[in-house]
C-alpha cells in the first residue's frame, strides 16, 4: 500500500507546540502585564493612604502644638478664654476625653516611720486626634504622637523641675465633642491656681503637720497613667535623674524624688535609737559643721555615748567617752574615737585620749556652771588630731555600738585617702594623725548622698545624756543632680473644651 510516509510522533508533538507559540506568548505577556499594572495600583495606593496618613498627622502635631499654648494661656496666664482652628481631615477624628490621664502625687515615708501620704490624685483629661494607626494626644500641658507602640513627645508637659524644686501646675481638661474635619475649639477657664502644696489647711493624717516646704523625709513620688506613658518616662528620663519605674500593664510611669530638706543646719537630738537622717550629701569634703551640744542625765560619769551608720556595706561610730563628773569643775579628760569597716574584714580606727576641756582651743568643752551639766563637741575641729590604730576601749565592748567588731578585729596595717577630688591623696600608717575635720569629712563622704546616724547612749542603766534636752547643728553641701527635691509647688487648673 502506497501513501505518503507517516510523520514521526516526536516530529508531530514538536510541529504543534511551534505553532501554537506565538498565541501563548501573547496570553503570558498580557498576563503579566495586568498582574504589574494591578500591583502597582494597589501598592502605589497603599503608599498614598501612608503619605495622606503621615501628611494629616504631621499637621495635626502643628495644630496640636497651637492648642497647647492656647490652654497655658488659659489655665495659666491672664485670658479667660480662647479660641483655635484645628487642622482634620475626612480620615481623622479630633475627640475630647476627660477619663484617659491620671495624675498621683504621693509623699514616701513623711514621717520617718514608713508612712505615705497622697498628695494629690485626679484625672488629668486629653484631646485626642486619630488617624489610621497614629494617636496625636494633648494631656498634662503636652503633647504626645503614639504609633507602634511608642510615643514620642511633641511639645513637653508642665512639670518644671529645677534646682531640687518641683513645679507642677496640674492642668485638666474636661468637655465634650468631637470632629473629623478642621473643628474650632474654645477653651474656657473654670478654677485657676487652686493650691495644692504648699497648703496650710491640708494635714497629714499621722503628724497633723501642713503641707510645707521644704519637704522633710521620705520621697516624692509622681505617677501618670496614660496611654502614653511611655513618651512620659522618656521625659521623665530626660529631666530628672530620679528613680523611675514602668508598669506597662496599667500603662504608667512612676519618678520618685528624694527629700533632703530637713536635716540641714540645727536638729534636736534624736532618742536612743532614733537617727537624724542625712539626705544629698555632696560626695566631696563639704561638711562645715558637725557640733553636739549634749546635756547631762544626772552626771557625766563613765559616759559612753555615740552616733553612728550601720549600713549593708558600711559602718562608722563617732564615741565620746567621759570618766568623770562635774563636782568643783570638771577636773577629768574626755576621748574621742571614730570606727569604719567596709566589710573587708578589719576596720579603720581614730582615737584621741586626754583631751583636757578646760583647753580653749579643745574640741570639747565641758560647762559645770549649769544645772544639768552640758558638754559640747567639735567634731569638724581643725585643731585637735585623732591617731590611727586599734581604738582602746575603756570600759566593756557592750558601751559601744560596734563594740564586738573592735575587741574581735584589728585595723589594717595603712589606709589611704584617695576616694575624694578635693583631698589629696594620703596614705596613714599605724601612729599617724589627721585632724577631727579631715576625718569627720572623709567618713561622711563615703557614706554620702544618704544615710542615717542613729543615737546610742551606753547599755542599760548607763545612760549619761538626756536627748530629749540636747541637740546639734550639721551643715554640709548639698549634692547636685536631678534626684533630690527640697521644694514642692502643686496647683490644679482646670478649663473646659467644646469642639465645634
């Protein structure tokens, strides 16, 4: 049987693929150019919503910022109302809120006891504009951006803290109403500069004492609960070397202030086992003055009676001992010795015996002509020097504070001062002298910005000094730096907004 021959299958499969090549390519290059276009459209879409987004929110930091100092005018200055025209937009919302901003003023340990005190807890209300994921927020005399999670500040808050002086004009904002497009909105004054602190009608519960400056005791704490908290710690961080702490389950930042305003300058003399709190203390040798003026209980006879810091890492005890008593004079010597240990094992020790009273230039003084008999001490004297070495205890371990560690310890061999920019650096060995003001500075360095010096008078029924009728006069500088406060002004200000 004749024909034409029969194509291969290979051959066949190849032919018709090649000829539908040209249609497939056609199909292909159209598919991917929808897929483009599409991608593009929907990509260069997003990206416009973003710059609208960002374009809308940048001009609401700016009106923000316009209606920031048109409240300070209000709530703060001369005008009892105001007006501004906020920027908007279809896609944002401008909304006032008088439940999102609490602001808590509480005083720590006012008492010396432990016991805390609120000074001043309210809501502090805010003017939100919202637009896609961005929050533009007034609240506290700031402003604040919130995006992602965090928040930057735009404007700062009115907290004014300068020179251990913190000023906080508390201002609220209470309204209603809101806007999407570009509202105008009126501030009106309600309450202006109602005193907070000081206040001489507010008391605290426990010690019945006003509110006063300067602050005495404990700490200052300021606590803001926001949904922008986070831009509140970063100011907080920024202006004050407090210490801060975050809660960010109940969304707040807390910055406390340590007290150093009562102990500068004269005290009474606290009971056995009561201190005298040392607050901010430079880190240098600036105490100028370190006096006691201790009066009798009976007689000073065998007299063992000290101040002294017992610390987690340091110790010190400044002893004055008295053998004798006021009978025609006082015919007798006095010592003076100084005890520290750092937890190193051995201790640092000073002591000066046989200092004669009746010296005019001693840095005690003994007065018999009155009844009780009173002694008054020098403890930052130039003119008498203590010798270092093991300190000699007259009478038993038990009549001193540290009395144990000095019968079971030893001094080291030498110590040197080099801890301080304004002492030179000096080296003591076993037999060497420093003066009482070299000393009492030195060990007060150490222990510094903080600490306590607790009264001890003898073991039972030892007692020589009637506290009660004695006192004494530290002044040193105080340290700087943003964590101490002496004086506290609060006041509450209060407007009301209506957007329209």
């Amino acid at each position: 049987m004749s024909g034409r021959p029969r194509v291969p299958w290979l051959y066949r499969v190849v032919r018709d693929r090649s000829g539908q090549a040209s249609p497939l390519a056609v199909v292909l290059l159209l598919g991917i150019t929808v897929l483009g276009v599409t991608s593009i459209v929907t990509l260069g879409g997003a990206a416009l919503d973003d710059t609208k987004q960002a374009s809308n929110a940048a001009r609401a930091e700016h009106s923000m910022t316009l209606f920031d100092s048109k409240v300070a005018i209000t709530a703060l200055g001369d005008s009892q109302s105001q007006s501004v025209e906020l920027s908007g937009s279809q896609s944002g919302q401008y909304t006032v809120r008088d439940d999102t901003t609490r602001v808590v003023v509480t005083h720590k340990d006012y008492d010396g006891n432990g016991s805390s005190q609120e000074l001043y807890n309210e809501t502090l209300g805010s003017v939100e504009y919202r637009t896609g994921d961005v929050t533009i927020a007034y609240e506290g005399g700031g402003v604040w951006r919130t995006q992602d999670n965090g928040t930057s500040m735009v404007s700062p808050p009115e907290f004014h803290y300068r020179d251990k002086t913190l000023t906080l004009p508390v201002i609220q904002v209470t309204g209603e109403g809101s806007s999407g497009t570009s509202p105008t909105v009126d501030i009106i004054e309600e309450e202006q500069a109602r005193r907070v602190y000081p206040n001489e009608s507010s008391t605290y519960s426990l010690t019945g004492g006003t509110y006063d400056n300067p602050v005495e005791n404990g700490t200052v704490e300021v606590t803001i609960y926001s949904p922008h908290y986070r831009g509140w710690a970063q100011f907080f961080e920024d202006r004050t070397e407090g210490d801060m702490s975050l809660n960010h389950t109940e969304q707040s930042v807390s910055v406390e202030l340590e007290a150093i305003g009562g102990v500068v300058g004269a005290f009474r003399m606290p009971n056995e086992g009561s201190s005298v709190e040392v607050r901010g203390m430079s880190p240098d040798h600036n105490v100028s003055s370190y006096t006691l003026n201790l009066t009798a209980d009976g007689n000073f006879q065998n007299m063992h009676w000290s101040m002294y810091h017992d610390g987690p890492k340091q110790d010190v005890e400044f002893h004055v001992y008295s053998e004798s008593q006021c009978t025609s004079g006082f015919d007798d010597d006095i010592d003076i010795s100084i005890y520290y240990s750092n937890e190193s094992g051995v201790y640092e020790g000073w002591q000066k015996s046989g200092i004669d009273p009746t010296d005019p230039d001693s840095p005690i003084q003994v007065d018999c002509g009155t009844d009780p008999a009173t002694i008054t001490l020098n403890l930052t004297s130039n003119a008498t020097k203590l010798e270092y070495g093991n300190i000699t205890k007259t009478g038993n371990k038990n009549k001193w504070y540290f009395g144990d560690d000095i019968g079971d310890g030893t001094t080291q061999p030498s110590v040197t001062f080099d801890q301080h920019e304004s002492y030179p650096n000096t080296t003591y060995n076993r037999g060497d002298e420093e003066t009482l003001y070299n000393l009492t500075n030195h060990y007060m360095a150490l222990m510094s910005p903080s600490f306590k010096l607790t009264v001890t008078d003898g073991p039972g029924g030892s007692e020589r000094v009637n506290e009660q009728a004695s006192t004494g006069n530290l002044d040193y500088e105080q340290a700087d730096g943003g964590r101490y406060i002496t004086f506290l002004h609060i006041t509450e200000n209060r407007v009301r907004v209506r957007v329209r």
